[in-house]
C-alpha cells in the first residue's frame, strides 16, 4: 500500500507538529457511519451496521479473520480438526467474563451455538452451520463440535458476527442491550443519532486504549462531507463521497485511507430467460463494458478493475478483466450472432447507494452505444431485495458483494442472477474436498475462469474501501475481511488522558404532568368559553378526521411493496428465518384485526413496537418530537420576527421603493426551494465561516445552549420561505384593513396613522395572519424531512425516511398519525383563536 | 393597478421562456446528454458549452433543457389532474350542499391533514420511483386545493341574480353548474392553476432530489441538484445553475399568477 505508507509518513509529521501542544491525548473517538443498525444484535438478522458497530468492540467469536483472511485464535486459544474433518474440538480461553459478569466457559459457548441452530432462530447463518450435528461441552474449557458431512467453511463461518458468544443471562435482549466478552461496553443509544461505548474495564485482554467510542450516523454525503470537515466525527471509515477525497487529501489535518474491500461491484445479469440467457448477449454486454470510465466516472477513479467475481488481493486471484475487453464492434458482432442485430431493450434497477446509481447511468450510456437500450428504475433497498433478489424481476442491477469468499453464490441456481451451470458444480465439488492450499488455489483460479468465460455477469471493479480518519489517529483500521470496525486498539497520538462523562438522555414524568394538567385546563377553560356543544362538535369533527387518515394510511401501508422481515434477514437468510420473524413481528393474521388492534393500542398510547428497533414507537416518537417540536416552533418564530415587521413596513410604504423591493426579495424567498437553501447554509456558516456546526443535535441534556445552536442553521433554512410567506400575507392583510371605514374613523378621530395601525389595523389583519400560521406549522413540524437529512438531525422526518426505506411500516404509521393529529390540533387552536380575536364568529361554526 | 402590469408582463415573460424552453427540448439540445464525455468532466463554461459539463461530462444547458420539459409536464398533468377531480367535486358540493357538501370539505380536510411529502414518499414506495407517479403524488395534493376553492367560488355565485333567474326557468343544478357557474370561476381558477403550478415545480425537484421523481436517463432539475450537493465545495456552479433554473421559474410562474389575479379580478387578495 503505497498510500498507506505516504500517510503514515504524513501522519509522522502531523505528530512532530503537534507533539508539543500535546499535553494530554484525546481518549474519546467519534466515527461517522452511513447506515445505523436497526438493532445491535449481530445473531439475528444481516445489518452490516450492526457488525460495524458491535463485533470486535461488544461481541467477540471463538477465532477471528486476520488481514490476509486466515484463521486466528480468540476466545478459543487453540483448535483440533479430526482427520476424517467431522470433529472440531476448541480450546477456550480462561478467565474471560461478559460484561454482565458472567463467565465465559463451554457450556456458554454451546449455549451460544445451540442458540444460532435453534428452531426458531432468526440467524441468518443458519444454513451454513447446517453441517453441525452436534455440539458437546466435553468440560469447562473444551468444546466439541461434531459434523455430519466436511466443512471446509466452518471457521471461517465461526468468525463472523453471526456466530459470537453471547451470555445465557442476557441473550434475550441483545437488541436493545448487547452484551458480549469485548473491550467495550454498551453505554447508550440515541436513535437517529448515535450509539455510545464506554472501555470496558474487566477484558480479559489488554484492553481499549480509548475511554470512549461513539458511532455516528450519517447517511448523507453531503453532510459526511460537512461532518468530517467541521471534525464532527474524528473518523468515517466508509467515506461515501469520493469526489470530495481530493479535497480531504489536501487538508494536514486529515489522513485519506483507500484500501481494498472484499466486496465485488458488479453488473448483476438475470441468466434465467429471455435474451440475456444467451451467452452471447451476456459476452456482448461484458464488450460494451469500459470499467476504466466506470471507475472514473462514478468512483474518481478509486477502485481496482476486476474481470471475474474474486478480490485481487487475494493470492489465488487470476487477472481476467482481459478476457472481453471494451470492443464496441466486437459487442454488437455478437449481438447481430445472437439474433439482436437491431439491438435489445433491458431495465436496469438500481439500489440507493451512490456507486449503483452512478455506475449505472454509465452502464446505461455505454449500453447505448451497441444498441442495448437501458430503462433505468431506481429503487430503495426493501424494494431491490422484493423485486431483484426474491422474485428475479429484473433484467439487470448494479450492487457490492461484499461477503468475503462468495463465489459459492455462483452454485446456487435459485440465488437472483440465476446462474446454473454442471462444470461450476463439478468445481465447487472438487474444492470442498482439496485440503491443498496450493491445489485450493488451482481450483479457485477455474472458478474464477469459468464465471468470466460464462459472462455471468459483468464484472465491474472491487469496492475500495475509502476512508477519513483524523491524522492522529492510529491503529485504527485494518483492512480485515470481516466485516467490523474494531476499535480495541486504536487511539490518539499523545500520552494518555482521563475519560469522558457518557451522557444520556432521559424522559421525564415531569413534563407529562404538566401537559395533562395545561390540556385539562385548556379543556375546562374552553368549555367555559365556547359552550360544550360546540367544543363536543369539534371534537367529533376531530375524531372523524383521524379515524379516516388512519384508514387511509393503513390502507396504503398495506399495499406498500417488501417484506419488513426479508428486508432485516438480509440476502442469506432462509424462508423459516423469515417466517419466525414475521410471527415475532406481528405481520401474520387478517389485516382488519390488525388495524383494530392497533387503533386499539393508539387509543391507549401504545403505538406497537417497531420492527427494526425493538423498542416501543411511542418512545421513539417522543424522543424525536424532541428534536422536530423546538425545530420547528424555532421556525416559526424565526418567521414571524422576519416576515411580519417586513410585511408590516412593505404596507405602511405601500407603492414606494421600499414597499418594491421587499415585495421582489418576498417572491424569491417564496421560489427558492428549502433543501437548496440548507445546503448553501451549511457551505457558507458551517465549512466556510464555521459559526455553526455542520449537523447533528447534542441533545438537550448537553445544554440549552449547544442544542439550540444546532437548531439554528436548519431553523432558518425552514423559515426563509415562510417569512416571505408571511411577509406577503401580512403586506396585504394590512393594506385591506387600512381601507376599511373604521381606519378613517380612527384617523378622523385623531390618532395617527401608525397609531391607527397598530390600535385598529393590526388585530383585524391577524385572521390571515393566523390563518397561516396554522398551515405553516404541521408543514414545518412534517416539512423537515429533506432538511433533517442535510444536517443529520434525528427527527421525526429521518425516523419516517428510515423506517419507509427498512420498511419499519409501524413506525411510519404511527409517524403519519402523529402528523395528522398536529394538523388537526392546530386546526383547532386556530379556529380557538379566530374566536379570541374576532367574537362575531362566536356565533357560526368557522371553517 | 399601477403595479399589475409590470408583474403580469415580467411574469408572463419567464413563463413563456420557460415553456419554450421545454418545447425546444422536444426538437434541439445543444447536446445529446446521452453523451459521457468523463475526462472533462465539471469542466467549466466555455463557449462550447455555455453552463460546463456535469460530474459524467454532460452538457449542463442540455441538462437544464430537459429539466424545464420534465418540470413542465410533471407540473402541468398534477395541476390537470387536481383540477380534473377537484373542481367536478366542488361544484357538486355547491350545487348539493347538505351531506355531499359536507363529505368533501371533509375528504380534503383529511387529505390536507397527511404530511405531503411523506405520503408522496410512501406513493412511490408503492407504485414506484418516476415522473408519472411524481405526478400522482403532487396531483393528488392539488385536488382538495381546487375542490375548496371552487365549492367557495361557486356558493357564492348561486345567490347571483343570473343564476337565480336560470333556477327559475328550470334549469337543473348541473347545467347551471356548467353554464353559469363555472365560466363565472374561470379566472379564479387559472390563478391558482399558475399558483399550483409553480408549486408543482418546487414539489418535482424536492421529489426528485430525493430520487423519487423522472429516472435517469430523463434530465430534472431536482436530481441535478442532488448530483451536485457533495460537489458544492469542489465546482460550485454545478448547484448554482439548477437551483437558478428553479427559482427564475417558480418566480416567473408566481409573478404570472399575481398579475393575472391583479388583472382579472382586483377583488382577490394575495393571501392564498
């Protein structure tokens, strides 16, 4: 790695200049990660999010991959295979201790094991520790697996996240509590936002030299842009920016690491039917291939051309990429062969990650030019996994393999792109039996052959892996084929120092009493006022209302495409997985039922549990309007201190140059798209100026202060078109007022125009005022959706975004019925309000 | 009225230029945007290309060509189809009243009630990503828009002499709808089609910024921006250019609306 070696070189430089201000090194890490895990549970389903989090940091396994992909001990010292390849025996480690202080022995490791192969178990892999039939606690420190067929995979299998030790006393709420034998410990998760470990003290190893870990999450590029230059997080192992690295190179402060991944981007090709199950099809579209335009145009050229489905750092890796070269006439030549001589027409379906996206467009243009034409559907992940990978409804897709040593994939007919062919088998056969590592690598090679001269697919680049890191930062990384970040070694260069207090957010029974009691009040206060008849008539109108958005929605939610279960288990799991998932999950019986017994639920504040969390969604929302509610009445503020004084001036200049220029700058205002703003704000106050932090929300136990100023920039982005919004209304609702009769009695009578205005014009020009106010603020408490994006911050917007995408579908209901109820709350404290202002509408029903 | 005319020409001549620009894109580009041309990729403008090339080296004015077409029709078909279904529904509301009336006004009060980017979200989860059903996703919230407004429009113009005096001579409540009523609303009506439209413009590019909106190959202004965010930093221009064609034209298409409602009835407020 030449790179690595010039940062390191940098980062020797970077540590001469700062060694004299280090005084005391920095013990806490923040790193930036795309995706959150739905749970931290890394047995049950097949969130890479969760592994990245939790394995090697919470959880460990009986071995462990090391870089170059071979076995090595962990919480088993050492292992015996039997010669026939059907007994392995572990030697486990002593003195080791969960982080709830159990012991680690045996019979815990066959708990663990016996956990993953249960009936009802939800591990995705199941299927691949199939060969066990067996498994014995021969005494406290031996564990004896007993096979009933050879598995050359096994250790390999035993060294993922799937397959870590977890203990007896703590197992059914890994979840939402994970606990395991690693360096760190679970201190705190803040949904949407981050999950935090603190160094556990009782590791049976040398233990973590930070004191504490925080993952953060941040799915937007843009705003791991901002995140990494404003140093919101220290590190983002996954940068998934690439056009921003020459950027981030060139800053001192930063070290950019692209290295290798196990993962394989390929043009997935469905074999099945159709044009595309003809081999000459497959061979032409590997000809109108230009990789090297690929690389550059959707990676900046990061990425490694591959020509078959294998990892080039791989020592039995075999160079193919040669094998059908970019040759536009050679492509079409063997169309016209095929029988396609005035070309084909295929879709290709994209999932959301940027380097699907833009290969694909690539893909697209390049297919063009031998007259494949391309339709192109983007899709979200839940969709991808229904449409491409359950049902095979696809012609072409663009997506990572990122599972080390998957070529087995290409033996399983049944797997999405359908590839099935006897001389693979013949070779898959032959491997499993090689003990050889030199025969092991002969075969590999055939394989790696065989797929390529098949045209499976097309086989585009290896994934690289590109990561951020602070320069100070070492021994953080390794480029290991699991899938992990591990942290039990890294730190910050300088001595060390003290650790950091852990914040957490808490609830309180404090502000709910205070909220039944103002509503009681209300209640009381408007019955006093308006009469029982018309306050029960209101209610009544309420209720309606939300009983039918609730129909509505649930209806849709219904309808909506992907299985929340398939979507959680991932590309591995099996159809029984997936069963006892969606048992668990609630999804079985007839939908009336359901919608009666959550309506039921909703009644008495249980909005159900959702999906992908594992915790009750009354809680997430709550924990969320925490962040949108002050959102969005800091908006509305905002609105009205800038939109109604500039209305208010516009009117009173009414035809003047004044009065002209606010009017032009309102109509920009109102034309300028929110999303756009947000994202010039973030470029000019956050990595420009850097007043303000570029996203993310401390949390109000962080301090007023600190939470407020992560509101800001947002706030305003929310508000500047509702200022000039306002500003309008207001302009036009004086300017009416002014006209009317009773202004001139007032001017008449003595009081000066702005007296007037104020005294006379002001309360009656509040209708539509208020009018406005009430539409505004359900769209700005909702309207946050894109703009939470931009500045990462966890609320109720994100929480549906997210929940649509993993197809968390209780709580995306349980969202759109609390959105529903703000509008139709506002709906009635406006019309409360019509009435405090104007009495004559006391009378009649106002609408 | 001093101040209608300047709007309403202002206006109307962003308007047009924007529709001509979308028709241009039928026949002419200056390039074909089918054109990767990676090399020269966020080159800068030139007299070759007048706005520079994109992150795929494409032609930036053929882009924001196809982008006005994209946001045209998606636009136009949402306004269409609220105005299809909801001003139907408020002239029946007005002319029936009692329960008709009252399950309406109550059908666009729920519809009003759903989060409008949400459900459109949810919409496309559905019936999946596309201009198409971007244009469902935006019509549907447009429908309730025309239905209220033309049941207000239109209850008041049924205590209007002329229709009293068809009443009277026996006309049934359809016919007055259509004959007497409706051409009565028509300028209230065209303001807010020039109103929802621009609307529709700034929902497109929200839709499509989130990936939701017409596909690759097909150009939008919503998508370009989102290709151009991780950008900002490195080639500023390729954010600036899209959001301008945006904003010039939401501007344009609001001062239209302005002028039009100043010129064809004074009466109105600007407070929709």
């Amino acid at each position: 790695m030449k790179l690595s070696s010039f940062f390191s070189g940098l980062l020797a430089a970077c540590a001469l200049l700062v060694a004299p201000l280090a005084v005391q090194a920095q013990t806490s890490l923040t790193v930036g990660l795309q995706l959150e895990p739905p749970n931290l549970d890394p047995t049950s389903g097949a969130a890479v999010a969760t592994d990245d989090v939790v394995y090697g940091n919470i959880f460990e396994g009986l071995v462990q991959l090391d870089p170059q992909g071979a076995v090595k001990p962990l919480l088993a010292t050492w292992w015996e295979v039997s010669p026939d390849g059907l007994s392995y025996t572990f030697h486990l480690r002593q003195g080791v201790r969960f982080q709830d202080g159990t012991a680690f022995d045996a019979a815990v490791a066959k708990f663990s094991l016996d956990r993953a192969l249960a009936a009802t178990s939800t591990n995705v892999q199941k299927q691949a520790l199939g060969a066990i039939a067996r498994i014995e606690a021969v005494d406290p420190r031996t564990l004896r697996l007993i096979l009933n067929r050879p598995d050359g995979n096994l250790l390999n299998v035993m060294a993922l996240g799937d397959t870590v030790m977890v203990s007896p006393k703590s197992a059914g709420k890994l979840a939402t509590d994970p606990i395991g034998t690693g360096p760190f410990r679970f201190a705190g998760w803040r949904r949407g936002d981050s999950v935090t470990l603190d160094r556990f003290d009782g590791y049976w190893g040398k233990g973590a030299k930070l004191a504490q870990v925080r993952f953060r999450f941040i799915g937007d590029p843009a705003a791991a842009f901002a995140a990494i230059k404003t140093r919101e997080v220290d590190a983002f192992p996954d940068y998934p920016a690439p056009e921003n690295l020459a950027q981030l190179r060139a800053d001192p402060k930063l070290k950019v690491i692209a290295a290798a991944s196990e993962g394989e981007v390929i043009l997935g090709v469905n074999n099945r039917t159709g044009p595309l199950a003809n081999v000459r099809v497959r061979r032409a579209i590997q000809h109108a291939l230009d990789r090297r335009a690929i690389i550059d145009g959707a990676m900046y050229g990061y990425g490694t051309p591959i020509g078959s489905h294998f990892p080039p750092q791989n020592a039995a890796y075999v160079d193919l990429t040669g094998l059908h070269p970019h040759d536009i006439a050679k492509a079409k030549a063997l169309l016209t062969e095929a029988g396609y001589p005035n070309g084909l027409a295929l879709t290709l379906k994209l999932p959301p990650p940027n380097y699907a996206r833009r290969s694909g467009e690539i893909i697209a243009a390049q297919l063009a030019q031998v007259g494949i034409r391309v339709k192109i559907e983007n899709v979200e992940w839940a969709q991808w996994l229904d449409q491409v990978f359950a049902r095979h409804a696809f012609d072409l897709t663009v997506v990572s393999h990122a599972e080390p040593m998957d070529y087995d994939i290409y033996d399983r007919p049944d797997y999405y792109f359908g590839y099935s062919s006897p001389a693979f088998h013949a070779l898959m056969g032959q491997l499993q039996a090689a003990t050889d590592e030199g025969q092991r690598a002969a075969i590999l090679g055939q394989i790696q052959r065989r797929i390529a001269d098949d045209a499976v697919n097309g086989f585009l680049f290896q994934f690289p892996r590109l990561g951020v890191f602070d320069a100070r930062l070492k021994d953080f990384w390794v480029n290991s084929p699991t899938r992990s970040i591990d942290l039990a070694n890294a730190s910050f260069d300088g001595a060390g120092g003290g650790g950091i207090a852990s914040g957490r957010s808490g609830g309180g029974a404090i502000p709910g009493l205070v909220l039944a009691i103002a509503v009681v009040g209300g209640l009381a206060w408007l019955t006093a006022r308006f009469g029982a008849v018309w306050l029960a008539g209101r209610a009544a109108i309420m209720a309606v209302t939300l009983l039918a958005a609730s129909a509505v929605i649930f209806t849709i939610i219904q309808v909506v495409p992907g299985d929340p279960a398939a979507f959680m288990l991932g590309l591995n799991a099996s159809p029984e997985a997936a069963a006892n998932l969606r048992q668990q999950m609630g999804l079985e019986g007839p939908a009336a039922q359901r919608y009666a017994a959550w309506l039921l639920g909703m009644v008495r504040g249980d909005f159900g549990v959702s999906y992908t969390y594992q915790t009750p969604v009354a809680g997430l929302l709550a924990e969320r309007i925490g962040v949108s509610l002050p959102l969005a009445l800091l908006a509305m503020i905002l609105s009205v201190v800038v939109g109604a004084p500039i209305g208010a001036l516009a009117a009173a200049r009414r035809g003047k140059a004044a009065d002209t220029v606010v009017m032009g700058l309102t109509q920009v205002g109102v034309a300028i798209p929110n999303f756009w703003f947000a994202v010039l704000l973030v470029m000019a106050f956050s990595i420009g100026l850097g007043w303000f932090s570029a996203g993310g929300f401390p949390g109000w136990d962080a301090g007023l202060w600190p939470a407020l100023k992560a509101l800001t920039l947002p706030a305003i982005a929310l508000a500047a078109p509702q200022a000039a919004i306002l500003a309008r209304v207001t302009r036009s609702a004086l300017i009416d007022t002014l006209a009317e009769d009773y202004m001139r009695t007032a001017r008449a009578k003595g009081l000066t125009a702005s007296q007037a205005l104020w005294r006379h014009g002001l309360p009656n020009a509040l209708i539509p005022i208020l009018t406005i106010l009430g539409l505004q603020f359900p769209f700005l408490l909702a309207g946050g959706v894109i703009i939470e994006n931009v500045f990462f911050l966890p609320g109720l917007g994100r929480l549906v975004l997210q929940a649509i995408g993993q197809r968390d579908l209780i709580v995306v209901q349980g969202v759109v019925m609390l959105l529903v109820f703000a509008v139709v709350a506002t709906n009635f404290l406006v019309d409360v309000a019509y009435r405090l202002v104007d009495p004559r509408l006391s009378g009649r029903a106002a609408r | 009225m001093s101040r209608a005319a300047p709007t309403l020409v202002i206006g109307g001549a962003i308007s047009a230029l924007f529709v001509a620009l979308a028709l241009l894109s039928f026949i002419w580009t200056p390039y074909a945007v089918t054109d990767f041309d990676i090399a020269h990729r966020l080159q800068g403008p030139s007299t070759a290309h007048w706005l520079g090339l994109d992150h795929f080296g494409r032609d930036v004015a053929s882009l924001i060509l196809l982008g006005a077409r994209n946001a045209l029709l998606v636009s136009l078909v949402a306004v269409l189809l609220g105005a299809g279904l909801g001003v139907p529904l408020g002239l029946l509301a007005a002319a029936r009243g009692g329960w008709i009336d009252e399950l309406v006004m109550r059908g666009a009060d729920v519809v009003f009630a759903f989060p409008a980017l949400i459900l459109a979200i949810l919409l496309t989860a559905v019936l999946g990503p596309g201009a198409l059903n971007a244009v469902i996703a935006i019509g549907v919230f447009n429908v309730p828009v025309f239905a209220r407004l033309t049941r207000g429009s239109a209850l008041s113009l049924w205590t209007r002499d002329y229709v009293l005096a068809a009443r009277a001579a026996g006309k049934g409540a359809a016919r007055i709808s259509l004959e007497h009523v409706l051409p009565g609303l028509l300028s209230v009506l065209i303001v807010q089609a020039t109103l929802q439209f621009s609307l529709g413009v700034i929902a497109e590019a929200g839709l499509s910024y989130v990936g939701l909106g017409a596909q690759p190959p097909a150009a939008s202004w919503g998508k370009m921006l989102a290709d151009a965010q991780t950008l900002v930093a490195v080639a500023p221009l390729q954010a600036i250019f899209p959001g301008l064609a945006i904003v010039i034209t939401v501007l344009g298409l609001n001062l239209l609306g302005d002028g039009l409602r100043d010129r064809l009835d004074p009466r109105l407020t600007e407070d929709r």
